[in-house]
C-alpha cells in the first residue's frame, strides 16, 4: 500500500508526517483505510512569541530554514528511502502567502527529483478529517473546527461532502485567546497559557452574551480591556482568565449543540462531533465535553493531531487518490485565502 509524504506550512509550524495505507477498513466506516504513522516531526516557531502574533516575513524565512531539515528527519525516523515515496501531498491554502509558497515549491522540487505524484490539499479539509486517523467515525458526523484562524461548524456528509453550518463573524476562537493574552502581557501563543493559569480556578466573571447564530469573540477583547482598565486594587488575573477561557468554551458548545440538535433529528444515534484544531487541546474544553452525556458523543484527535501537522496532510492527500484517483499538476499555485468548497479541496 502507499507510502505518503505530507508537508505543512500554512501557518507557523513547518511539519512533515509520513503515513502507510494499510488494506485494511474500518469496522464503521468502511471507506476508511487504516494508516499506520511512520514518523512525524513538527517545528513550532517560538520566533514569533515577543511580537504577540505571527509575523508573516518571519514565518516564511522560518520554513525555508527549516523545511529541509524537518524532511529529513522524517525520512531518518521513518526509515525509509526517498524511493519507497509514492505520494507527496503538500497544503497549498488557505495559510500565509509567503509560507505557503515555501511548502508548495519544496514539495514540487521534491516530485520532479524523484520523479513522485503529487497532490495538492486544502489545510481545513485536513483538520476535518484529522480525526478520521485514529477514531473510527460512521458518517455522517459533525466536525467543529477551532484554531487560531478557523471557527467553524461542518456536516461531513462523506470525503468530500461538506455542508458548512456555522462560521465566525470576526475573529477565530484561537484568535481570542492570543488576543487576551495580549492584553496582559502574556506569551504567545496564549490559549495553552490561559489554560495553564486557569488551572483550579474559579471562573467569577460575567461576559455577555452574543446574540447571534454564528459564532463571535471580538467582544471579549474589547470586554477584557474595559474590565482590567476600570479595575481598582490587585487584579485577580487568574480568575480573569479562567471566566474568559470558559465563555470561549461555553459559547463554541452552546452553538454547536444547538445547531447539530436542530438538523440531526433522523441521524443514527450516537451523533458524532468532532473537536479539531488547537483550541481542541484545551484542558477546559476536553473535560467539559468528554462529560457529556446524551445522544451526542465528543471526540478529539490526539493533540498533536490537533495543532497543523503534517500526518493530516499525509491522510487527506492519501484519502483523496485512493478515493477520487485525484492528483495534481506541477502548474498548480498557492491559493492563501480561498475556502473551503462541498465537495473539498479550494474554491
């Protein structure tokens, strides 16, 4: 069966994963092959941290620093040759105009030396399907996906069958976190630093509602610093923070349970949700949801399958060819803001 090399760099991570397809199915989902993980390898930019956020020059410079390396060491931890490759799978959007462009052309030279197929995939449509390499998931079920630049609530239908149900109208719930942090000064990236110092404590804050369907967060910046402006004697940041972290939580729960409960009606119980992208790694988040009880059944990927790596990339382009029989041409280019379309890959 395959052997699939995925390559990583919409954002601030430079990752490669390497997959197997093994011929085996799953016992639900049958369409699914089995993978075994050969090696991964992800390289978190700390450069960004005293900038508060990604800087995009920086990113770029970065991945092409590093893109080499990180390969390599795949390759040495698989243990495997450049000739046993059959697939080069590479996110080519949406991401970062100039870190994009160092995956992508990395992963063309990369084809052309080895004379290898490649294939090129949609970073969300990863995310979505991330779950689907260690959990054995029935279709359809739900995928909610929460990171620093994605919010949004899909039913997935099959491969290449997705019905977007809600999005955020402003910043990402990830976004919010880096956001908040920010404001007190924090590191980046802010979410597991929040979640760190709000570890026992009690959430004794009230944050508005936002009434709308789809989800929002750039109030709470605005909340936040209103709050910490017009506060007389010692701030108790910690129980700050944890109020903040369990709005962004609640929210990203209240939504979607309503959402998936108004159109699941007919579904085969239990229904699936699954929880993706690095806001998935949150402690607060997981306890809450992994408690619930009912017809609706939380699951998480692993949480390194939970940040942009490059094992997302492997399968969705893996998935993909033996699907569809999809490849792509070497004329190909990066595409940094389009979506994602219904039936996958960018439009």
């Amino acid at each position: 069966m395959p052997i699939v090399v995925g390559i990583e760099t919409t954002c601030d991570e430079t990752s490669v994963g390497i997959v197997e397809f093994l011929g085996q199915s799953r016992k639900k989902n049958k369409k699914i092959p089995q993978i075994r993980e050969l090696s991964l390898v992800i390289l978190s930019q700390e450069i960004h941290s005293k900038y508060g956020g990604v800087v995009p020059e920086l990113a770029s410079r970065s991945h092409l620093d590093n893109i080499l390396s990180v390969f390599r060491e795949a390759v040495d931890r698989a243990g495997i040759k450049l000739q046993d490759i059959d697939l080069i799978s590479v996110a080519n959007g949406p991401g970062l105009p100039g870190s994009l462009m160092v995956g992508v052309n990395f992963a063309k030279g990369l084809a052309q030396a080895l004379s290898k197929k490649i294939i090129m995939v949609n970073h969300v449509e990863a995310h979505i399907v991330s779950p689907l390499i260690e959990n054995d998931i029935p279709f359809p079920f739900f995928s909610l996906i929460v990171s620093g630049g994605h919010t949004s609530l899909y039913l997935v239908r099959d491969i290449g069958n997705y019905e977007p149900l809600l999005k955020t109208q402003d910043d990402a719930a990830g976004e919010a976190f880096d956001k908040i942090a920010k404001i007190f000064r924090l590191p980046y990236p802010g979410g597991p630093v929040i979640d760190s110092l709000s570890q026992g404590k009690e959430p004794i804050f009230y944050f508005p509602d936002v009434e709308s369907e789809d989800f929002s967060f750039s109030g709470l910046k605005t909340f936040c610093i209103r709050t910490a402006k017009n506060w007389f004697g010692p701030f108790p940041l910690p129980e700050f923070l944890a109020s903040a972290q369990k709005k962004i939580v609640d929210e990203l729960f209240r939504k979607t349970v309503n959402k998936v409960s108004e159109i699941s009606e007919n579904f085969p119980e239990p229904i699936y949700i699954a929880i993706t992208g690095g806001v998935a790694r949150n402690s607060y988040m997981r306890s809450l949801l992994l408690k619930a009880d009912g017809k609706i059944k939380f699951v998480f990927p692993h949480p390194r399958y939970c940040m942009d790596n490059g094992t997302m990339i492997a399968f969705l382009g893996g998935l993909r060819n033996l699907v569809f029989g999809q490849l792509s041409d070497l004329k190909e280019e990066i595409n940094p803001t389009y979506r994602l379309k219904p039936s996958g890959g960018i439009g």
